[in-house]
C-alpha cells in the first residue's frame, strides 16, 4: 500500500517536471511579418447607459497584423517608465517597433517624469522618459545617465465649461492670473475683455495641476516663470510647486497627463494644462494663446516647429524653449527626453535600445506616426549630434554600434 | 394613550430598521446595475482576446491583463497556502500557547492592514533588489490573502470532530500522518471555501501592485519582469480622457465583480450544502 | 481496507526503519508548523520594523512635530504629514457618522425582524457589498455616484448651509465645490464600511441571550423597546467594536479614495474641498520619491497607517470578544 502510493506520487511527480520543461522546448511563436498593413477604419458605437446623450460614435482603427508583441521566453524585454507627456507616442513607437523587430518588447509603464527619474536612478527600469531635466545633484551621484531629447511637444489649456463650445483665447496675463487664483471665476473682466464674443457663465474656475512629479508641470511652470516675475519669486518653477489655488479650495490634483485631461472633463469649470495630444485625441477644448510677439496662435506641428526652431541644446544636449519671441511660436513647448545608461550589462537590450532609439529618431514611419499625434521632431541642426551619442552607448565597455 | 404611542413607535422603528436596510442595499444593487450594464456593452471576444494596443490603433483588449491577473492569483496562492495552512494546524492543534494567541493576533493584526502599506513592505523587500516583477506582486497579494486562509482552516479544522483524530491516532497513525491524510481532507471542502474567499479578496487589489508588479502593456509570463493585472488597468483606463478606455474600465469592472461575485456565491453555496451534508 | 490488515501493516511500518524515521516525523511536522506560525507572526513584526526603520531619516529629520506640520512640498524638502491625517480623519469620521447608524439598524432588522429564510439573502447581499474591490468603487464614484448623487447633494448643502454671511460658524459645508471631495470620499467610505458594520453588529446581537429579550417581553415591552433598551446595551461593546473595525478599515482604504477625493495636499474647514489622505499620497507619490528622505516621509506616513489600524484593531477585537466572553453560546 504505502509502495504503491509512493510509486504514484513519484511517477506523478516526474510527469509534472516534464510538463513544466516542455514549454521551453517548445517553438516559440510564428514571426511572419505582414508587409502590408491593411487600416480598416470600423465604426463602433460606444453606449452610455443612463445619461440623457444615448450614442457615442468612437471611430476604431484596426490594424491587421499577425506579429503580436508577445513576451516569449527568449525575446527581449525592454523596461521603462517615465513621462506621460510623449507617452501616446512611445506607446504607439513601441508598438511599431516590435511589429518590425518581434523579438523584442518594449513595455512604457508611464507614470510621470518623477518616477520615471527614480527608477532609472536605482536601476528598476532600463530606460526612463522624462521632460524635467536631470539636476546637476542627480549627474554627481550617476554619472552614467545621459538625457537624448526625441520629439518636441506643446502643453495646452485644455477647459470644461458648459455652455461653452468655442475655442477661447487667453494671454499670458490671464493664464497667470487663473493659476495665482486672482481670476476667480470665469466671468471675470480679463477674459471677457480677450474673448469678446464668448458668453461665460457665473462659475468659479476649479484649476486642474498634476499631484504627481511632471515635467508637463516643470514645462508650464518654466513659462509662468518667464512670463511673471511674481510667480518666478513665488511658486517658481519645477517637476511640483506650490499652487496658490490649492489654499483657495479650487485647486485639484490628477495623476498624469491622462489624469489632468479626465479631471478637466469630469468637473464643469475646470481648465488644466495638458500635452496637445491628451486634448486633442479626447475633443476636450484647448485655448489659442497670445504668444511673446503678440499674435494669436494655436498649438499644433508648425507653431511647435517654430518654437523650437533657435533652440539652443546645452553640452548635456538639454534645452529650453518656452515662450519663444518668433512670432508664430507656441508659447509653452517643451522637449522630452529619453534618459539612458550610457553603459549596459546587457548587450542584447543595450542593442536594441539603440536601434529604437536610432529607428524612432530617423525613421520616416516613425516620424510620420509622431506627426500625427502632434508631436514635432527634433530641428535639424541637433539631429547629428543627438544621433552620435546614441551610437556611443557601450555595453561593457565595447560600443554597440560598430561603424 | 400611552399604550397607542408605545405600540405606533414601536412599528414606526420596526419599519425604520427595514427601510435601512433597503437604503443600505440600494448602492449594492446600483453599483451591479451600472457594472453589468455599462460593462456589458464594451465586452466583446476580441476585446477579452486581443492585447494592449494604443488609443490611437482601437485600444485593444485585456488579454494581456487576464493572463497577468492570473499568473499573480497562482503565485499569490502557491505563496500562501502552504504556510496558511501549516500555520492554521498548529493554532488548531495548540489554541492555548502562547505562539498560537500571537498567531491569532498577528493575522488580525495583518488582515487590518492596509494594503498599500504591505506594498510599501514588499517594495522595500523585493522590488529594491530586483526590479519591479510579478514574484513581487505575487507576495504582496499572498500577504493579503494570508490571515483569511489561517483564519477560515483553522475554524474549519476545528469543525472536524475530535473522534475521527483520536481514531487515527488510536491505530497507530503518526501526529503527522494524522494531521495531513485523516484532518486536513475531513475539512478539505471548508478550506477551498477559505481560498476562494482569499482569492476573491485579492482578485481586485490595485495598490500593493502598484508598486510591486507595476503593471505592463505587454503580454508576459515572466516572473521576474513587471505584469499586467486587471485591476491595474481598470485603474489606469478610468482614469483616462478617452472614451474608449473608460467603456474599456467598465468592462474590466465587469469581470472582476463577476469573478469575485462569482466565488462569494459558489464559497456559500459550497458551506450550504456542506451544512446539510452534515446533519 | 479491512479493518483486520490495518493495524497489521502499520505495525509492519512502525517496526521497519524507514516507519521509525517516519515515526519521528512528527518533530519534523511539529517544527514546521511552529516555524511557520512564527514566520507569519514575524511577518507582522516585520512589517511594523521595516516601516520603522525606514522612516529613520525622516523621524531624525523632524521628530513628532512631522504629524502636525502642514506644508507638504517635495521640492524644497519640507515634508508636513498634517494635511493627509486630517484628511484621513475627517473622511473615515464622516464614513463612520453615516455607516454607523445605518449599519446598526441594518443589524437590528437582520438579527430580530428579518424572516429566518430572508435572513441568509439580505445579509449575504450586504456582505457582497464588502467582497466589490476599492478600485471599482473609485471607477463607479468618478462616473456615476459623483455626478449622480454627491453633486447635486453637496450643492444643496452648499446652498442651504454654506453661506458665510448666513453661517459664519458652520464653514464644512462652505465652497466652492466641483464634485471631487472629502464629502465624495466620505459617502463612498460609508458605503464601503456599511457591510463591516452590519455584518459584525449583527453577529453581536445574535450572540445576546435569548433569555434577556424574553424576560424584557414578559415584562411587557415592545419588540422595539426590547431592542432598544435591553438587548442593545448588552451588545453595546461589541458593537462598537465593529464601529472601530470599520473605522480601521475606511483609514486604510486607498484606490477608491484617490480617484474621487481631488488629491490637493491642503487642511481645509469645509468638507466640500478636495483634499488628500495618508494612503493616497503614499500610492500617487511613492513612484517618484527620488530622494531618501521624501522616501522615508512616505513610509513614516505608512507608519502613522500601520500604528493607527494596529491600535483601532486591538481596541475593537476587545470589545467584541468582551461581549462574547460574557454570554453563553446561545442561538436566538
């Protein structure tokens, strides 16, 4: 009795270790690559249950493509977590890069610049975004982090006002005032004054900022910085200040970029600061601004363009471009980084790492997917420069790309 | 008179506590109301099938976020069955010592706590050395489902009438052989019951993983890299401008309360007929 | 097995080596359920260290005046705890306020009006309540119960009660109001915590002796001076005890307080304003808290969570098992 419980055990034992090994023995998966990817544009119709508007239409875009970003056994995993500024674009980049190259996997967690800067400081991840720029602290103690700015992008106004369905129009001024909590409500003179044909209603303005680590704040704040000497002496700038609105009860905090955008749509009379591509892709309205010359511009490619065009790139191939004086800038652009090692333990993630890097920054595929989500490349004159020292990335000392 | 007002407020209260308890199911029945509906619409079998795509190509499915959820449930289980279990035999077997009162008050004390805080712990623990993974997520869940386990086997084994133990002893049958092949199977249905419980507990534990399994677009297997779990991403895409990720979060809303309703009545269910079973 | 060739075989076993060394498997059994009850009390002791000693640099840095300092800002290194205890505080208390009553008398219908069938059903029904996860508590609270119902509710409150030239001394119900609130999160606390209640003060009131209820009847009381006067005080301990379990319970609540109460790290009077709570910050800042001591200033805060739910869990695990240690195990 007790043998033949013991043989059984042992003989079940040995068809579990087999079961678990085979896996491993197994084919991966099918690469086959699809050269033509065929855009079916479907339309699905999104129901909201129980609110007086019945039918929403969101128009779906399918891509057809067998190669599926699937993390098998021996492809390469590529961690990373950072800014939610550029992240529809990394998201998107990641996508079409492991559709062209299926062994490896690049996983954007998000999370904002903050975190993205402390996981690549303690190595948690093997790359980070961020648009707040390292400080001089950060190089002393890691030394091995190097910042390669990738597309530049804009930070808009983006409000939720009912009744209201035009886009408005503020200056630096008003979006100031808004922030310092001297514009209390959205009837207020100053805004009436810049939007004469708009009908605002009585209501206190709830102002929307990001609770966690942003370099879309560090972004904004740069140019409310610029634009008032008061706010520079005050909350100044950074990855998180002090808003004056908090203590006035009409501040609101949301996490990310995603978070800002969905506060600003959940609460009437809010209006918040968000990348170009949150607003724009969600219908939430964003404001024309008067930029530093004096003209009226909207957010999009060629004002983006034109604010980084004198863009002058630092030895840490940094810069800051808010509140250009050319007359067709956006006034609140901003670059976001992709923050490296400069050397890798491991050679085959060091590879394609670079050869992300380098596809997402010359690629025409790749920058036509950036231009559609209203992201614009980095100017021509520092492209080389960018381009070198992303060819410099060793792993273990030896240079991943051998020229 | 006295008589009519003691005998009116009498039927007023009475009333009262009956309405109460209409009021306080109320949100239960709106909130599984607005789960279904809303989440039924946004279902669908390329949604459950298909992985992570961006916004701007559809927003995919959560096929990627099922198999992470349950990954992370068989971790989280392979972690912390064993050690409830072993755990819930020597408080039943010593209730009065002193380490079995500490066991008692430590799985109180660990049910109490918030779970964010057992991320914190096993972020400091795991996650400091190796980078954000699912073991990690997986031992912070097994934390939480822990005290329920110890709890629910240790109950159900002392159900187990001390005559069928006393039996097998009798016949010659070591304290362990005893405990493992004659104790434990008696009470072997009230234990599942335990673990699905457990499970149904942790099913939508969003912030300890947070910082331990830290989520993941991607559809992976591996235990030692970050993995996608329900219901970080019904997290993630609620709080989210884009319609479609919100419909996305209903339905992902949807699965787990089906899941978690799903257990609670099979657990009862399973506890009902085994009562009957018994008498 | 005939019952003949049992003892037989066993005995074959014990009197062969390996049956010994089988035998005195028991210490090895023994010692593994010992080690593994110590593993999971050590877990508990654990975690209580582990937070201690890395809120080291903080508790060096401010000591005990970090509980009640009120500036919270990363940037320049000055770290307040004050606004998230209030915050903690004001929206448990205002979960509690709400839950307790309705949980008691839920508890009361269960335990003595509630038809011995319905009985199972209702009371399943309000612990279902309990299994649904905080994160889809927060998704229902963003699109639904906040628009819904805190809303319009909050804006009456505002208009009725929120006047500072009507109500100079009643300012928690001042604005400006935009739905995101410590009232959101309080109401949506109270639902959360209703099944806690119910459930452990229904169990307390079964506990009570039928003899006292029959002896309050035969002296001719109500059913609902019975309760009321005589069964409800006997109960009175135990119920708060679930009172503090549900209070503990709402303190530590994180996803779906985050995602309805605002996230604005400010002490405010009113309960309309958007405010912050220990577990919130803990789960949006941690990410990125890049230096040790904003690192360690979270984990005090985690501290401050764990000592406040191990002290509400003590208290209350007292009084319930106070209520039960006096009356005999009968059955109503």
């Amino acid at each position: 009795m007790v043998t033949r419980k013991l043989l059984f055990v042992s003989l079940l034992a040995v068809a579990l270790m087999v079961t678990a090994c085979a896996p491993a023995a197994k084919v991966v998966k099918e690469t086959v690559i699809v050269e033509k990817q065929v855009e079916k544009v479907v339309k699905e119709t999104v129901v909201v249950a129980g609110t007086p508007q019945v039918k929403e239409a969101a128009k779906e875009v399918v891509v057809t493509a067998t190669a599926k970003p699937v993390d098998a056994p021996n492809s390469i995993n590529l961690n990373a977590s950072g800014a939610t500024f550029p992240q529809p674009l990394y998201e998107d980049w990641a996508f079409a890069f492991s559709q062209r190259d299926p062994s490896v996997v690049i996983n954007y967690a998000g999370g904002g610049s903050g975190q993205g800067i402390k996981d690549i400081k303690a190595g948690t991840v093997d790359f980070a975004g961020s648009d707040a720029l390292l400080k001089d602290a950060d190089y002393q103690e890691k030394p091995e982090l190097q910042m390669i700015p990738t597309v530049a992008g804009a930070v808009v106004l983006a409000y939720n006002i009912k009744g209201v369905t035009a886009t408005i129009t503020l200056d630096a001024a008003a979006v100031v005032g808004i922030y310092s909590g001297k514009i209390e409500n959205w009837n207020d003179p100053a805004l009436a004054a810049l939007n004469p044909g708009v009908k605002f209603p009585d209501l206190p303005i709830n102002v929307v900022h990001r609770s966690d680590g942003s370099g879309t704040t560090n972004i904004f704040t740069l140019y409310l910085s610029a634009v008032s000497e008061d706010w520079k002496k005050g909350p100044g700038a950074g990855t998180a200040v002090d808003w004056p609105v908090d203590k006035l009860g009409r501040g609101q905090g949301g996490k990310g970029n995603p978070g800002v955008a969905a506060a600003i749509q959940n609460t009437n009379g809010a209006i918040g600061y968000a990348e170009l591509a949150y607003a724009k892709s969600n219908n939430i309205l964003y404001a024309k601004m008067i930029n530093a010359a004096g003209k009226t511009v909207e957010a999009s490619i060629p004002s983006t363009v034109a604010a980084i065009k004198d863009a002058k790139f630092d030895g840490r191939l940094t810069a800051v471009i808010v509140n250009s004086k050319d007359p067709e800038a956006w006034p609140i652009a901003g670059f976001t980084y992709l923050i490296v090692h400069k050397d890798y333990k491991d050679c085959k993630k060091a590879e394609k790492l670079v050869s992300f890097i380098n596809w997402a920054l010359s690629d025409a595929a790749a920058t036509s997917r950036a231009s559609k989500l209203l992201y614009a490349p980095l100017p021509n004159e520092v492209m080389p420069r960018v381009i070198e020292v992303v060819n410099k990335i060793t792993c273990n000392g030896k240079p991943v790309v051998t020229k | 008179m006295h008589q009519r007002v003691r005998r009116s407020s009498n039927i007023f209260m009475l009333g009262l506590t009956g309405l109460t308890t209409v009021v306080g199911i109320a949100p239960l029945v709106w909130i599984l109301f607005d789960v279904f509906v809303r989440g039924a619409s946004a279902i669908s079998i390329r949604f459950l099938t298909d992985t992570f795509k961006p916004t701007s190509l559809g927003g995919g499915g959560i096929w990627h976020a099922l198999v992470g959820t349950g990954i992370l449930m068989g971790l989280a289980s392979l972690f912390s069955v064993p050690l409830g279990i072993l755990t819930a035999l020597y408080v039943a077997r010593n209730p009065n010592t002193l380490l079995g009162l500490a066991v008692r008050f430590g799985t109180d004390v660990l049910s109490g706590l918030p779970s964010i805080v057992v991320g914190l712990f096993v972020y400091a623990l795991v996650v400091s050395g190796h980078g954000y993974s699912a073991l990690a997520g997986g031992v912070a869940l097994a934390i939480l489902m822990l005290p329920i386990i110890v709890r629910t086997t240790e109950e159900m084994l002392k159900l187990v009438p001390k005559s069928l133990r006393e039996a097998s002893l009798a016949l010659g049958a070591p304290e362990w052989k005893t405990s493992l092949q004659v104790w434990l199977p008696a009470a072997m249905t009230g234990i599942l019951t335990g673990l699905m419980l457990a499970v149904a507990r942790v099913a939508g534990e969003t912030s300890p993983l947070i910082f331990t399994a830290l989520g993941s677009n991607v559809l992976s297997t591996a235990l030692d890299k970050p993995i996608a779990s329900l219901p970080l991403v019904l997290f993630k895409y609620a709080v989210d401008p884009s319609k479609v990720r919100n419909a996305q979060a209903w339905a992902i809303a949807l699965i787990i309360v089906a899941l978690v309703l799903l257990l609670n009545i099979s657990a009862r269910l399973i506890a009902t007929w085994r009562s009957k079973m018994m008498y | 097995m005939a019952l003949s060739q049992m003892p037989h075989r066993l005995n074959r076993v014990a009197a062969s080596p390996l049956g010994r060394a089988l035998q005195h498997g028991d210490i090895l059994f023994k010692g593994a359920i010992a080690l593994s009850s110590l593993s999971l009390f050590g877990l508990m002791i654990g975690v209580g260290m582990m937070l201690w000693l890395r809120s080291g640099p903080m508790r060096a840095n401010a000591g005990l005046s970090f509980i009640t300092a009120t500036v919270w800002n990363p940037v320049d290194e000055q770290f307040g705890a004050a606004p998230f205890v209030i915050g903690t505080l004001t929206t448990s208390l205002l979960a509690m306020i709400i839950a307790f009553p309705l949980g008691l008398f839920i508890a009361i219908f269960l335990a003595e009006l509630c038809p011995t069938g319905l009985r199972g059903i209702v009371g399943f029904m309000v612990e279902l309540l309990a299994a649904i996860p905080s994160v889809v508590y927060g998704a229902w609270g963003i699109f639904v119960f906040i628009p819904s119902f805190v809303t319009p509710v909050g804006n009456a409150l505002m208009d009725a009660l929120g006047n500072p030239q009507r109500f100079p001394y009643l300012p928690i119900f001042q604005g400006p109001f935009f739905g995101a609130s410590r009232l959101a999160a309080g109401l949506i606390l109270a639902v959360m915590i209703l099944p806690t209640i119910a459930a452990i003060s229904r169990d307390v009131l079964l506990a009570v002796p039928r003899s006292q209820r029959e002896a309050a009847l035969a002296l001719g009381s109500t059913q609902w001076e019975t309760i009321w006067q005589v069964v409800l005080p006997y109960g009175l301990s135990g119920i708060l005890g679930a009172v503090i379990l549900g209070l503990g319970r709402a303190l530590g609540e994180t996803m779906a307080v985050t995602m309805v109460i605002g996230n604005v790290a400010q002490l405010s009077t009113s309960l309309l304003s958007p405010g912050y709570t220990m577990a919130s910050v803990i789960a949006n800042e941690w990410g990125e808290s890049r230096t040790p001591l904003y690192g360690s200033a979270l984990i005090e805060i985690g501290l401050l969570l764990f000592i406040m739910s191990l002290l509400l869990n003590i208290v209350a695990r007292l009084l319930v098992w106070s209520v039960a240690r006096r009356t005999p195990e009968q059955r109503a």
